[in-house]
C-alpha cells in the first residue's frame, strides 16, 4: 500500500508526514509489517553534478526538471517497494500537476504528458491513495511571507497559487478517467483535505483508519483464500 501526500507549498505536507510517522511506526512494529518513507524531492545526500548547480541554475526550468527526476529516480532507488506500507511526501504527480498547464502549451494530450514524465521519473511508483493538502489562498501568501528562503520564490505569488491549484485539480480529473486507470494500471483513492480548517492530529487519525480497514481487507481475503484451497 503506498500513500502519497500531495499539495502546494505550505499546506502542510512535511508537518504530517513528521506528526504521521510516529503512528505507523507504531501499528507497522506491532503487525510485524515493514514501514518505507520517501521524500522524492530532498536533495541527494553528499550532492551530484545537478545539486551542485541548483544556486545557478534555480531559474533554469529545464535544469529543474531534470534535477527533480534525478532525486526523484535517486530516493526511489533507495525504498524497499515490497514494504507493506510506503507513505511520501510528494510523488510523480507532483511533477504532472507542476508542468500541467505547460504541457497544454505544447499541445499534449495528458496521456502523452504523463508519459513525458513518466520517461524521466522512471522508477517511482504510482501511488494507491493520495492524500492532498488544500489551503486558502491567503493562509499560503502568509506562510510564504514568514519563511526565510532564497529560492522557490516565483512559486510563491497569488498567480502561481492559483495555477497550481488549477492544475491539480485537471489532473484529478483526468486520474478519474477509465482510459487514466488503463494506462496506469490502478485506480488512485484521493482524499481532500483543507489544512485551514482540520488540523493535522483528525487528519492522522483519519490515514490510520484507512490503513487499518486496508490491512484488514488484506487479511479477510488471505483467510478467505487460504480456507476456499482447504475445501477444494
């Protein structure tokens, strides 16, 4: 079962992920099940090539392209995918919504955008539930203004808000699709949340019901399986 945590900057994405660790490591130790965590978009430990070019190239947007599927392929590489339960801050879909609108500038359909990123991210999985963090608009505008940060800032404006909240949404629409669901193998269950309101101890508890109804799915039919090959 692999969880993704999407949404914009500063609505919360590493406070959960920070606040909902502590829980899964409690419930995966006590079923004996193995707990992976990815951070796709951290920078690579001890740096490559790319990293070390970010405080030149930050405004190159084909240089932030190709670094973020670097990290992304690197952190990928480095989870155990057979874990019973992987849970990220961020995923693939991170980098479709980011490049939404821009791939319709160049008239691609979404299919053949997602194939584009897919092509680059080549080693990260498509996530079974998505969690995504929605804030008003003007809580964001107010974050971004108390964080002491020389990059990014151009993501930062009511324009780029507005965009990206566009664009997540075109993307959810299009994950709703039967041919989406062809093309990727699986459906994804998502899930809304407005930070601005539930705070971020409900959302927890709400990811751990769906875990736990999720393992015991996972169970009920392995019993099930396991009694119907004793009767026949």
């Amino acid at each position: 079962m692999y969880i993704a945590i999407e949404g914009l900057k500063g609505t919360g994405k590493s406070t959960l992920l920070h606040a909902l660790t502590p829980y899964l490591k409690a419930y995966c130790d006590s079923k004996q099940q193995r707990l992976a965590i990815l951070q796709p978009t951290k920078p690579i430990p001890h740096g490559s090539y790319l990293e070390h070019s970010f405080a030149q190239q930050q405004s190159n947007d084909t240089y932030i392209r190709a670094l973020y599927a670097e990290r992304s392929n690197y952190h990928a590489a480095c989870t155990d995918w057979n874990s019973d339960l992987i849970i990220s801050d961020r995923s693939i879909l991170t980098s479709l919504a980011v490049r939404w609108h821009d791939a319709i500038q160049d008239n691609l359909s979404p299919s053949e955008h997602y194939q584009q990123v897919r092509s680059q991210e080549c080693l990260i999985a498509i996530p079974d539930i998505v969690i995504q963090l929605d804030t008003p608009n003007a809580i964001l505008l107010e974050r971004y203004a108390l964080r002491d940060r020389q990059y990014g800032q151009h993501e930062e404006t009511i324009a780029s808000v507005i965009t990206m909240k566009n664009n997540y949404m075109d993307l959810f629409d299009w994950l709703r699709g039967t041919q989406t669901t062809y093309l990727l193998g699986k459906s994804i269950h998502l899930y809304i949340y407005d930070t601005g309101i539930v705070n971020v101890q409900s959302i927890c508890q709400e990811i751990m019901a769906m875990v736990e109804q999720y393992f015991a799915k996972i169970n009920s039919e392995f019993l099930l399986k396991n009694q119907y090959s004793l009767i026949h």
